[in-house]
C-alpha cells in the first residue's frame, strides 16, 4: 500500500469515529512478579509459634527440651484457623522447626520432632494437621524453617548443610501449595548441640547455600514468596514491632551493605535505586513474647494498637504478619482471639463506606479514556488512572456532593508496572482558600497502598496532587473516609506537648538535643517562633538521632508545609530509636540566610 492509500485510509477511520488505541504506560523497573502482587493483596496473614518452648517458657529454646515436653491435650488446628479467618487473615505461615530444632512435623531425619512426643502417642503431623485446616477454611498456607539448629550435634558441618535442604524438600513437597517460605535471620551461637554445650559460628553467607534453597522453592512452589532478610521475595521490615517508614520504597540492592551492618534503616524505608523488587513485611507479635507465655495473658495487644499498626504497616506500602501464638492446650488463647476479631471488624467498618462513591472525581490529565479519572474508583484492581508519557505529576481533585467530614485517605499505585511517586500532597477548600491537610506524617511513596489518618476536616472539595514521580503515574484506587471518634493523637494545644528532658546545642543550621542518657525516642515537635514576622522559619529539615555524636543516623526528612502562613505546632514521627541525641537540621530556610528560631521543641 502506497502513502496516499495510507493516508485515506486514515482519514476513513477518523471519519468513522474510530481512534488509535492508547498504549498503557511502559513499565519502569524493579517489577514485581505475579506471585508479588498475589502475596501483598493479601495484607494480613498470621504467624503461629508453638513447640516446646511453649511448655517450658522460653523464647529461644536452648535445643535440649525433653520431646516428651510437648504434649498439647486440646490441641486443634480448626479452631485456630476458624479464630484467624474471623481476624481478618488470609493466611498462615507455622514454625515448623524453630532454633531449637524441634520439628513440628514427622520429619524422616530426626527424632527430634512430634513422632518422639506425647502428642497422638508420636502419630501426629501438626504441619500437616494445619495444612488441612487453611485449605478448609479458605487461608493460605506457608512455613518456617529456621536455619539455625541448637539441637543437632553435627550443625556447623557439610552434613548439616545436606540435613536443611533435606528437611525443606520434605515441607516443600508434602503438604500442599505453599504462599510463602520463611527463612529467619538467627544463625549460629551457643546450643546444646547432641551435649555439646558450646558456641559455633559459620558464616551466614554461604554455609547454608541458600541460592540452592531458594532454587528449591522456585521449581518445586512457584507460587511461593521467599522471606529473608533481604528477599529474594519479600524482606524483613528492620524491626519486630510491626511497622514500615511513611517513606517504603518496594525495591533494595539485596546484599548491599556487608554482613553485619547495620543495616535497618534502609530494610524500613528501602532504597529508591534499588536493582530487585523486595517488598517489606512487618512482622510483630501479638503478645510481648513470639511463644505463649501465661504471664502475658493480660498484655495481648489492643484492638486499638492493632488497628493503629495496620496503619503503619499495610498503610505504609507493606503486609501485616502478626504472630498469634497457640498455648500450651494447643489451642488460640480467648484473650489473643476476641483482640484479634474486634481489630479485624474495626478495620471493616473503617473502610467500609468510600465516600467517593458518591462524588464526582476528576484529574488534570490523562492517558486516554482508557486511563481515566472514572478506573480511580472503579474497584476493579487492574484499572488505572495515567498520564501522558512524560507526565510525573498530576492532580486528582475531588467534588463532594454536600460538605463532608473526612478523616481518613487511600491511595494505591498500579505495582505491576512498578513503584512510581515520589511525594505527594492532600489538601482541602477551607472557604475560599486551599490549606494542606495536616499530616503526622511525611507524604511521599505510595506503593500497593497508603493510608492516611489526619484530624477531621469538613469540606466540599479535597485534591491529591502528586508532585513527583519516576515516570508516568498509574494510580488504581483513591478513596475517602470518615471515622467516628477517631482515637488518633493529635496535639493542638502546645502547652500539652509533654518532653523528655534536654539540654540544647544550636550551631549554625542544626540544633541537637542532649537526652542525658539513651532511651526510646519516637517523634519530635518544633513550634516556629511565633513572633512578628515569625523569624527563623524552617522550610525543608532532616531529623538524626543516635547514641553517639560522632554516629547519628537520619531517621526523617521532609518539608514543613506551609508554615510561612500558618506558623504551629510541627509533629514529625518516626520510627521508635534507642537513642540519646536528637538533631534537627535545616535543610532550606524559609527565608535563606536566617538562623533557626523556634518558641518550643520537645521529643517523644
């Protein structure tokens, strides 16, 4: 076909009302792969400890416990997976073999395990028993097999090494398809080791051939997503208490920073050039301790604490893997399961009413009709809002029908086609005048999913604009909230802003706390100097901390929005430190060159 025929050709189809289709928006890497994204739509899924360390009130067995120890008399793996489905989680990952070397299940290589116990006179097979359970009651399964061995008189050898891969091919191949395999970070130090009773050390790196284990779980669960510290699936959060940074990127360069660095800050946050996808999982327990400890019967978790983690976890671009703990009946203790269930069904009735079902929701630009405003509140997960090629920023604005309180904010990113925004504000139509939404926090990655708490406002219109990000937005879901007697901190009155004592050093640009001693640190408020003209006004800041001067590390940054006209109170929380210093350092002053002025500062 010639140009000329070409070109009539396509002036027919324009004629006819028939237009090119619109290509989605190319993917920009680290991507996810598929079983990813299946394993972060689940948000919340249970850990089970249990074994003898549960009948002889230890954390770490020391791999000496009698098997005879073990002996649950109620035990009942139903009702454990009937108390999580009704707490919200979609699945279950069990410990089928802790430190102390015990195994859960009847494995062929030890006699350390359930065969040797009282429980069904050595004829049980809790992985199994458990296996049966999720698969009836609808929830996912995966398991733990620590490394570390303290049982085991020939581990720190080559026949050790032989004996772990062994015992995963056993869990990988008996009980079913698995979600996700969890490999824990402990390796190597004192243990009983068949009598020993002494102190081995191996190096973590290569004594376990993890690349053959992880090979193992590709070929023979493909659906499965590995857990360590750095992936290769998903990583360790940096912390056992249950949360990721506001700022969570999806991706790190795994093995980056040699063994034994410190290394957590960057598995809570990520690293925006990071090389693979690794995504953060937030594992906390719901009592104190990981086993059952009956001394912690009046110390399980709060429905109120649960919900406010889920926040801080899935609400952070994570997923939530909270450890409920069988006692030593074998069974899911009341306290743990009524707290469990009341979290879940807060969270329910939270989200339970978009208020953007009801509004009209439009955006500054878009890709096509394809990739309208209409697919940000579509409920279908595949269909997305984008830009242009070329496009990093952009406006969603939001037209309610009627004046509307509102307290709560979702967000999702497209993560198939990988992690995009850099930051991003919500603001709100007070009169005639667009004010931020005040945040506690710093608004920058989105991820699988954010949420925002802030104090209730009341307004007919609301917009997110995104300021940054790496290529073409692909938002997929927005929504609205509004949450009655909403529990959320928050601090107006400045007189009311308790502090741990301090003394100040103020050199140029910075100013730093002396605590006077290390402890828990978690948030820092800066109220501007409130005299005329408001001198000394920070505009974007970083916060350290540390226990040392000479080593602080940066656990926040971010800007203070606009505080030139609207100079209160500033809360930055962070993720909880031990620490005794405390800097705040200008980054940009409001008005450059001046020094920093503040009327209070107080650390939490």
């Amino acid at each position: 076909m010639n140009s000329k025929h070409l070109i009539l050709g396509a002036l027919l189809l324009s004629s006819m009302g028939i237009k090119a289709q619109v290509n989605a928006p190319a993917p920009i890497a680290p991507l996810p792969e598929a079983r990813q994204v299946s394993w972060q739509k689940m948000e919340t899924y249970a850990f089970i400890h249990f074994g003898p360390n549960t009948y002889g009130d230890r954390e770490w067995g020391f791999g000496d416990a009698d098997p005879k120890s073990f002996n649950p008399t109620k035990l009942d793996c139903e009702q454990w997976a009937r108390v999580l489905k009704k707490g919200g989680m979609k699945g279950v990952i069990i410990t089928a073999k802790h430190h102390d070397g015990f195994c859960l299940w009847p494995t062929m290589y030890t006699d350390y395990s359930v065969r040797n116990s009282p429980y069904k006179e050595g004829k049980g097979d809790i992985v199994g028993e458990l296996a049966a359970a999720c698969r009836k009651y609808g929830l996912k399964f995966g398991v733990y097999l620590s490394p570390w061995d303290r049982h085991q008189g020939f581990y720190a050898t080559p026949i050790y090494r032989e004996y772990f891969h062994a015992q995963l091919h056993e869990l990988l191949t008996k009980y079913g398809e698995l979600f996700e395999v969890w490999f824990d970070g402990a390796n190597g130090g004192d243990g009983w080791y068949g009598g020993a009773k002494e102190t081995r050390k191996i190096d973590a790196n290569t004594y376990y051939d993890f690349p053959r284990a992880w090979a193992a779980v590709d070929s023979l669960q493909p659906n499965a997503v590995i857990f360590s510290d750095d992936g290769p699936g998903c990583r360790w959060v940096g912390n056992e208490r249950g949360f990721a940074m506001a700022t969570n990127w999806s991706f790190i360069t795994p093995f980056s920073m040699p063994p034994g660095a410190e290394k957590q800050f960057m598995l809570q946050q990520g690293q925006p050039d990071g090389t693979k996808w690794v995504p953060s999982e937030c594992d906390v327990s719901i009592r104190p301790g990981w086993f059952y400890h009956e001394r912690e019967n009046n110390k399980v978790k709060t429905p109120d604490q649960l919900v406010d983690l889920y926040y801080r976890n899935v609400g952070h671009n994570g997923t939530f893997l909270l450890n409920v703990p069988v006692d030593k009946e074998g069974l899911i203790h009341p306290a743990d399961s009524a707290s469990l269930i009341d979290f879940h069904n807060r969270i329910v009735k939270e989200f339970a009413n978009n208020l953007l079902k009801g509004a009209s929701v439009s955006v500054d630009s878009e890709r096509g009709k394809a990739f309208g405003a209409k697919m940000l509140t579509d409920g279908n997960y595949d269909s997305y809002w984008a830009t242009p090629d070329g496009v990093v920023s952009g406006t969603m604005n939001i037209k309610f029908k009627r004046t509307t309180k509102v307290n709560r904010m979702m967000l999702q990113e497209y993560i198939p086609l990988g992690q995009r925004v850099r930051s991003f504000v919500v603001e709100y139509l007070n009169g005639k005048t667009w004010q931020p939404v005040k945040m506690t926090e710093e608004t920058t990655t989105i991820g699988y999913k954010r949420l925002l708490r802030f104090k209730e406002i009341t307004t007919q219109r609301m917009r997110v604009r995104i300021l940054d990000a790496r290529g073409p937005l692909c938002i997929n879901e927005i929504g609205a909230y509004y949450v009655p007697g909403a529990k959320d901190s928050y601090v107006d009155n400045t007189s009311e802003v308790q502090s741990l004592p301090f003394t100040v050093d103020k050199q140029a640009g910075e100013v730093t706390l002396d605590l006077g001693k290390v402890q828990p640190v978690k948030a820092l408020y800066y109220l501007p100097s409130q005299a005329n003209a408001n001198p000394g006004l920070i505009d974007k800041y970083e916060i350290y901390v540390g226990n040392t001067l000479d080593n602080l590390k940066r656990v926040a940054v971010g800007e203070f929005s606009n505080i030139r006209n609207n100079p209160i109170m500033q809360e930055v929380f962070f993720t909880p430190q031990q620490a005794r210093y405390v800097r705040l350092k200008a980054v940009r002053m409001v008005r450059e060159g001046e020094s920093i002025a503040y009327d209070k500062l107080a650390v939490q």
